[in-house]
C-alpha cells in the first residue's frame, strides 16, 4: 500500500473537487466531513466510494469505523481521541487499512504495535483546516519516520511552495487537503502537486529536512 500514500487526499465531501482530485491523479482519498448527521454521512461516503472505484482508488474514511465497514472502504483512519486502535482493528479484519494519527514518538510506536498500517504525522507546516493544530518540528518528524517500521505520511499545510523542505525526511507521501481543494483548479493543483511530491520522495534527493 506504501505506493497508494503518495498523494493522499482530505476531502470534505465536495464531489465536483474529489472527482477533479482524482481525474488529477491522487492516490489515495479519504473522506473527513465534521458535524454531518448520520443517514447524510452514509449517502456522501456511498457517493464518494462510487467516484473512487471509478478510478481505482482507495477510499479512507476518518473517524467512523463503522461506515467503513458499510460502504466496504478500503479502510478508516483514526485520531489520538477518535477510538482505540486494537478495537478498530478487530472489527476491519486484517484486509483493510488502519491508519492513525501520530504527533509524538510515543504515539507513533504505540500505533504501530496497535496494528495501525501507516502513520499521518504533523502538523508539518501547521495547517488552514484545523486550527489547533500545533506545527510538528521537522526533526521530530524526521525522527518519527526514521524510526517506525510502517510508512508515514507527511499532513499540516502542505502546498507546491513548501513539499520540497520535506525531502530526505523519509515519509512515503503526503496527505492534502486546502492544497489541493482550495485551488482555483484542483486537477491542474494535483497534477503538479503529484509530480513534486515524487520529486520529493526521490532516493536521489540529497536534501534533507
């Protein structure tokens, strides 16, 4: 799955921008929408599997374990306070995904022995979708992926003006949200994003973070 991270995206459920996402060229999507009423929830996440298996794309949901199941997602990603991980676990199977959250070291070893599949870690460069999110010291992010065994996804402010100051961190790719959907064109902005990111991840890149 290592190459299903490269360009990861955050979608807000906005159908006309995932489809341009995808269309673009993302590899993975995840569907995260907050303060959404269940039956509504379930019909996004239904017509949001619907583009991503039009394109051969895996779908992650955020939070909701229980919709991945339903709408037969490739998997879900999980928070620090949005479930435990060993329980979501048991419920997916061993087929799906599992990805959590990891903004220390300690969390990052404890999700990896949870059984958790990739990492998202940050925030790199802060971010403009979650306000509270408190800007990870690249050292510490550099750290965290040179010591894990699982990938890791570089999230938090990402754009095509800064993806370059995270080559030679070790990460598999990049998760995306106001990068790629507050673009005036989110397919041009994915196309271009997915080429800087494989430039980034280069082995012959000789900067480092």
């Amino acid at each position: 799955m290592r190459n299903n991270l490269l360009l990861y995206a955050i979608s807000d459920g906005d159908l006309a921008k995932a489809q341009a996402a995808l269309q673009g060229g993302v590899t993975l999507l995840q569907l995260r929408v907050k303060n959404l009423p269940d039956d509504e929830l379930l019909l996004l996440a239904r017509q949001v599997k619907h583009l991503t298996d039009k394109h051969n794309v895996p779908l992650i949901i955020n939070d909701r374990v229980d919709f991945a199941v339903e709408v037969d997602a490739a998997g879900v990603h999980l928070g620090p306070s949005d479930g435990d991980l060993r329980a979501a676990r048991a419920v997916l199977g061993s087929n799906k995904i599992l990805g959590a959250t990891a903004r220390t070291l300690e969390q990052a070893l404890a999700a990896q022995a949870a059984g958790a599949n990739y990492l998202g870690s940050g925030a790199v460069f802060g971010s403009a979708t979650k306000h509270d999110a408190t800007r990870m010291p690249l050292e510490l992010f550099r750290e965290i992926c040179g010591t894990v065994t699982i990938p890791v996804v570089a999230i938090g402010g990402i754009d095509g003006t800064n993806i370059h100051e995270l080559r030679g961190c070790g990460m598999a790719g990049f998760a995306v949200a106001g990068g790629l959907f507050a673009a005036a064109d989110v397919q041009h902005a994915t196309l271009h994003l997915k080429e800087a990111a494989l430039r980034c991840i280069s082995p012959q890149s000789k900067m480092f973070c």
